[in-house]
C-alpha cells in the first residue's frame, strides 16, 4: 500500500511517479463525493486520509526531488484544491512543517539517537545545520529554536 520505490540511480523520481499516479486514482473518487453535494469539510477530510496519507515518507524524499516531480506534486493540490473549494497547504509548507516537527520531537528526547545532531548557535535562538560530506544535498539553512 504505502511502499517507497528508489530506482537504481538512487533517485525519488519513480517513488513520486507512483505517488502521483495513485493520489490522482483517487481524486476521481474526491470528484464524486463532491457531485454528490458533500461539504468542503467532509471533503477536506477525505483528501487528507486518502491523498495527503500518501505523503508519509515526504520529509525524506520532498527534500530530494527533481523540480518536475515537485511541480507535478503540486499539481495533484492545486487540483484538491479546485474540486473541494477550500484552501490547502502547499507542499512545501507541508514538507517544512513536518521536518519542523519531527526535528522538535528529536531534540525533547535526550535518548534518541540523532538529539546530538542538534547544537543550539551562541545566540540560542537558532539550530546549527547539520554539516555533510555532500554539501549540495543538504540545503543550508538555520532553523528555529521553539
């Protein structure tokens, strides 16, 4: 059901393809809730058990993606967005938050095994980014002491 494809080259393209494949399977069923008059609630739900559920290994393989397969990502949301009639979150929001998140639930739990990654700047504002041998993978950012 939720299973991750990585091709040979290492790439998420083909995981994003069958991801994409699969949420647009379903946004026929999303069309015909919505013929059958259902609120945008009840269809904001739907999307978010059946569509956005697809999304469970996302905080790894968002970051990795080609711009195409993001777009088209971003596509299968926008036309959410048109069959339900109310906002929903991009998927780069989505994919910030979730990280954020998780990042948060890591650095409240001293026994987890990455907390150490974790090093608070001299102003105690701001996470140090994680430092990586393959510079041009990991994007360079400073995150947000919560």
């Amino acid at each position: 059901f939720l299973r991750v494809h990585i091709s040979e080259d290492l790439s998420w393209s083909l995981n994003t393809a069958k991801l994409i494949k699969k949420a647009q399977q379903r946004l026929y069923s999303l069309r015909r809730l919505k013929k059958a008059h259902l609120s945008p609630q009840i269809l904001s739900n739907f999307y978010r058990c059946t569509i956005e559920i697809l999304t469970t290994c996302f905080t790894v393989s968002y970051s990795y993606c080609t711009t195409a397969d993001r777009k088209a990502l971003q596509r299968v949301v926008k036309t959410a967005h048109h069959i339900i009639g109310a906002p929903l979150p991009a998927m780069a929001v989505l994919h910030r938050t979730r990280c954020l998140r998780r990042a948060g639930k890591i650095i409240k739990d001293p026994s987890h095994p990455d907390h150490g990654l974790f090093a608070l700047l001299p102003s105690g504002r701001w996470y140090r980014n994680l430092r990586s041998h393959q510079e041009q993978l990991i994007p360079q950012h400073h995150y947000p002491a919560e």
